[in-house]
C-alpha cells in the first residue's frame, strides 16, 4: 500500500471514529505495557470506543508517526484530535478530564 492511500485510511478512521485508539493489541489482549495502561483508563470511562492494533497494520505503524507528528504508540484520539499517548491519558484519567471528553465525543454530557 502507498504511502497516500495508508494516509487516506488513517484520516479515514480518525473522522468515522469519535474515540479512536492506536495500540499494541486490543483492549482486552494489549501486547504492551503502554497500551494497557491506555486501554484501561479508557475503559473505565465506561464508553465504548474503536482501536486499530498497529501489530496487524504494519502500513499503519510506519506512517501514523509521519502524519500525527508523535513517534510513539498508544496514540489516542478524541474528536479527531490527538489527544496523546499513554503517560497523557494516563495524567489526563487521574485528574478527571479524560472521561468528560470521552463523554462529549460520543455525544453524552457528563
């Protein structure tokens, strides 16, 4: 796959997707100690939300970094936003403001 069509696909998944998370495995088989500790804390904001496991989309691994300028994974997105990785959602979780935004981008006041 090209580079622009792997491009396309991820601009795809962020604007179908309100909370979308780029991990190692899935939410419930994490393959990594960061996407765990993500995958957790969206959890327990108690909505569902999509993932794609990065292990499975190697197009995927190599070009989400170019294109969300963040070198690293989990990468979470809320609203089409990069929110950030797995020591920001983690921070974000602890101080109460991950859930609210979870919480607006699937359309649910909190």
């Amino acid at each position: 796959m090209a580079q622009e069509d792997t491009i396309e696909s991820i601009k795809q998944q962020i604007a179908e997707n309100p909370i979308l998370l780029y991990m190692k495995g899935s939410p419930n088989q994490p393959q990594c100690g960061f996407s765990a500790r993500a995958s957790q804390a969206l959890m327990a904001c108690g909505e569902r939300f999509a993932y794609v496991d990065i292990l499975q989309n190697p197009e995927i691994r190599a070009t989400l970094p170019v294109y969300a300028n963040w070198p690293t994974f989990p990468q979470l997105w809320i609203g089409g936003e990069l929110i950030g990785g797995s020591d920001i959602i983690s921070d974000m979780f602890e101080k109460g403001e991950l859930e609210p935004l979870v919480k607006e981008a699937v359309g649910k006041t909190a």
